[in-house]
C-alpha cells in the first residue's frame, strides 16, 4: 500500500512538475486586469472605429445599436465564456485545446479558427496600413492641405507603390502595412507579459483617454447635436432582417468570437480569477468602445453637413470610406491647427485599437506552432508575421492596382478585400456555432461548469449559469447555424434576392 501511495506520489509530484514547467514555458498573464486589457484590446480594434459607425450609418443608427447590444449580451457574452474555459481548462493553443478536451478530430476545428486568424489578419494588416499613413500623413504631412480627400484616398489605396515623397511622406501602403506587421510581430516576440501584456496596458488607457477627448470636442460643434438623436433615437421602421444579420456578424467580428484567440488567451488566464465576471467587462469594454465611436462620428458627420450646407443624408456615411474620405473632409474644416491635432489623434486612436487586435490575432498561429512543433516564439512570431504579410499582397492590390482582383467575376464583382472580409465573418460564426456545439455535445456543458467555478465559487447556484447552459446548448448552434447560411447566401446571391 505504502509502495503503491509512494507510486502514486512520486507520478502526481512528477506531473505537477511538467505541468508547471509547460505553463511556465507558455507563459501567462500576470493577473486579472492584464488578462482583461489584453481581450478587450483584442476585442476593440478597426471593427469598433472604422465598421461600426458606418454599419450603424447604413441601417439606420440607433436601431442598429439596440440590435447589436442585444447581440452582444444575449449570444456573443456566452460564446465569450465558453472560449475563455476552453482555452483555460486544456492549457492549451486554439488546436491543443479542442484536441484534448474532444479528441484529435475535434482538433480541426482548432485549425479552422487558426486559418481564420491568418484571413483575418492579411486583410486587417492593410487597412491597418491605411490608418497608419494617414496617421503619419495627418500629424506630420500636408495632407489636410488636400481638398479633395475621395481622390487622394483612391490613388492612396490604389498605387501601393508609390514611393514618391507626399509632404515629405512616402505614400506607399506597402511600407506603412510592412512597419504595422513589424510592430505586431515585434510585440508578439516579447511574448505574453512582457509584450502583448505590456503593450495593451499602455495602448488600450490611452485609447480611451484620446476617445472621450475627441468626443467632448466634437459635442461642442454646431449641429451635434442633431448627430446624437440620429445616433440615439431609434426609429423602428428601419428594422429589417439586414439590420438583424450585419448586427450579429458585426458583434461577433467585434468581440474576437469564433476563432480561437480567446481560447488562446484564456489558457494564459489563472485559474485563481473569475471567467464571467471578466467576460463581462471585456464585453462591456468593446461595446462602449464601439458605442462611444458612433458618439464621435457622427456629430461630427452632423457638424460637416452643417459647414457645407447640405443634409447629413448627402454625405455618404456608408462603407469603408468613412474614416478615409469624411472625416478627413471634417478634420480639414477644423482649420490646419485642429485639424491636425484633432485628426492625428483620431489616426493614432485607430492604430492603437488596431495594433492591440493584430496582436491578437497574430498570437493564435504562433501559440499554435509554440506549443504544437515546439518551436522558439521569436522564430514562428517573424516567420507567421512575414507569411501573412504576403497573404495580404492580394488584398492590397485590389483596390484599384490589379483590376482582376478589384472586381472578382464569381463574387458579384466585389474586390478581393472585401471577399477575405466576408470571408472572414462566415468562419467566425462557423467556429461559433461548431464551438457551441462542440461544448454541448463532446465536452460537456458540465465541464464547463467545472471550469467556471475557479474563482467564481458560487457559480453553481448563479442565474448566469442557467442563462449560459440555455444559450450555448440551444440558441448559439441554431442561431449562429441560420446565420452562416443566411450571410453565404447573401454573400454569393445578395440578401435583396432572399427576401
Ligand atoms: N475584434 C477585432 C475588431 O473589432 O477589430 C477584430 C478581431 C480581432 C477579430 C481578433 C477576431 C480576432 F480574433
């Protein structure tokens, strides 16, 4: 008995030991805050600031916001939770952990999330770019000495290889997306505390800081005013099966769901701290982001239409060009002095929430051949982050330079951008639904329990629980399920066929 307790001992003590020395390997948060600032840097990126307040434009303001907050807390909260006690229940990268919760086969739904990831990011990477030259452009260069900002952003967007000095600038995309992913890439290398943790303690604090700056402002200018009731007052006649569907994807893209970086960070997450409790901040973090950006947007659309005369309506708040082309416009009727204060900051907030996103995404692959091939993180880091840079040549080129991908015959003559973009959205709602399914029936919602109740002991008796098992059991995978259909078939056909 003795010999077989002394067995018995000596394999537990052994297995802590390796356990230990592999997190110790893998590294982790130092904390809670750490742990949040990092998901909800991850969490609050261009989707915030660029998408959102154009999606929110295109269907109708504050109809958009209501559906989209309802999202967010009724479906998007619980995959939130469900990823994070993956991630910290197996210990491990996004393919390490659905294989060992749910078997080799149930592996590949790891290596869906880390190809996702990788589209994510080759496109993301470029319209990081954009903000950064127009970061640099803005505070440094002449750009707001332009007044015709649609076509400087066309010709921007276009020649990625235009070396020719702009105000003393390169206007080269190609230079400005290649220092982004060397940003990137240099803050992945230093790791989890010292890198991705270090970064977003410093990045996301002043994000909010330049945020409620330019919206104090902004609120100051004539016509505000009438932005805010545009952006608060719904009006429910705009309530349409669109408004539905670009809400959910839009939440989900928002919140990092459905791909694995949230099971990446989670396995960095102590078991000491309270999964629920920090979804929920990360949850309230992004969406008060994404909520205080509208607030920014469009009082200033509203100011802008005030100086030119015309209605708001006029100003063509949809797509990408809103950041690009209307705000500049904006930042120009400042005078040089504002304007440029006013815009860099504007840049410079753009590029932090999107560097403390590309950081993210960048961790999922690299967390993946670290702990998978053993690999050294400094080598996978330079590695991963110059193979996605040229995955994301195609995307670049597509806006005006190569016309065979600026209009794609198979994909309704929508640019190659925009498909990786779409593309992207299917595979974060397919993991979603897969994840949901995967907890459900292969892992065990009881499981999940398990996991909650580190640091959160009284889960067990909590309403959250029972909000939890009945979303993630049977709403999430039916939901989420209709939605992949419903968005491949707008996608490839136009939803204005479908209804
Ligand atoms: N949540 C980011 C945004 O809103 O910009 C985008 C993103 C980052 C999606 C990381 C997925 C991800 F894993």
């Amino acid at each position: 008995m003795k010999r077989l307790f002394d067995n018995f001992s000596l394999r537990f003590y052994f297995a802590l030991i390796a356990t230990q020395h592999t997190m110790a390997n893998r590294g982790n948060f130092s904390g809670r805050l750490g742990f949040i600032l990092a998901a909800a840097g991850s969490a609050v990126g261009l989707g915030n600031i660029w998408r959102f307040p154009y999606l929110a434009g295109e269907n109708g303001g504050a109809i958009f916001l209501l559906v989209y907050l309802c999202c967010i807390f009724l479906l998007c909260y619980p995959i939130m939770v469900g990823e994070i006690a993956i991630g910290r229940a197996a210990n491990s990268d996004a393919f390490g952990s659905y294989s060992r919760l749910g078997g080799k086969k149930w592996g590949y739904l790891g290596l869906f999330g880390i190809f996702a990831g990788i589209l994510i990011l080759s496109f993301y990477n470029v319209v990081a770019g954009w903000a950064f030259g127009y970061f640099l452009h803005i505070s440094f260069g002449d750009l707001l000495n332009h007044n015709n900002f649609g076509g400087f952003f066309g010709e921007y967007v276009n020649d990625i290889l235009d070396l020719s000095s702009v105000g003393g600038l390169t206007n080269s995309n190609l230079v400005f997306s290649l220092v982004f992913m060397c940003l990137t890439a240099l803050i992945v290398s230093q790791g989890i505390q010292k890198g991705i943790e270090a970064s977003n303690k410093i990045m996301m604090p002043s994000l909010y800081v330049i945020l409620i700056g330019i919206i104090i402002y902004s609120l100051t200018l004539p016509n505000a005013l009438s932005g805010v009731k545009f952006y608060l007052i719904p009006d429910f006649s705009e309530l349409k099966i669109q408004t539905v569907v670009d809400g959910l994807k839009q939440a989900f893209f928002s919140l990092s769901l459905g791909m694995g970086a949230l099971i990446t960070y989670g396995s960095y997450f102590s078991k000491k701290e309270n999964i629920t409790s920090s979804a929920a901040i990360i949850s309230i973090a992004d969406t008060s982001v994404a909520f205080v950006s509208g607030l920014m947007v469009f009082p200033l659309v509203h100011f802008l239409a005030y100086k030119l005369n015309i209605n708001p309506q006029e100003i063509g708040t949809s797509g990408p060009p809103l950041i690009f082309v209307v705000l500049p416009q904006i930042f120009y009727e400042m005078g040089p002095v504002l304007g440029r204060i006013i815009g860099g900051s504007f840049f410079l907030l753009v590029c932090f929430a999107a560097l403390t996103s590309t950081v993210s995404l960048l961790e999922v692959p690299v967390a993946y051949l670290v702990d998978q091939k053993k690999w050294k993180r400094k080598r996978v880091v330079w590695l991963m982050a110059l193979i996605i840079f040229v995955c994301g040549l195609p995307s670049m080129v597509s806006q005006g330079m190569i016309p065979a991908l600026n209009s794609l015959p198979f994909y309704r003559g929508q640019d190659f951008l925009t498909f990786i973009a779409d593309m992207s959205d299917i595979c974060l709602t397919v993991g979603g639904c897969l994840m949901s399914i995967f907890i459900s029936r292969k892992w065990g919602i009881h499981n999940m329990d398990v996991e909650l109740v580190h640091g959160n002991s009284t889960y067990m008796q909590s309403r959250v629980r029972t909000f939890l098992h009945i979303t993630i059991k049977w709403i999430a995978p039916i939901l989420l399920g209709l939605l992949s259909v419903v968005i491949i078939l707008e996608k490839f056909f136009g939803i204005e066929n479908l209804i």
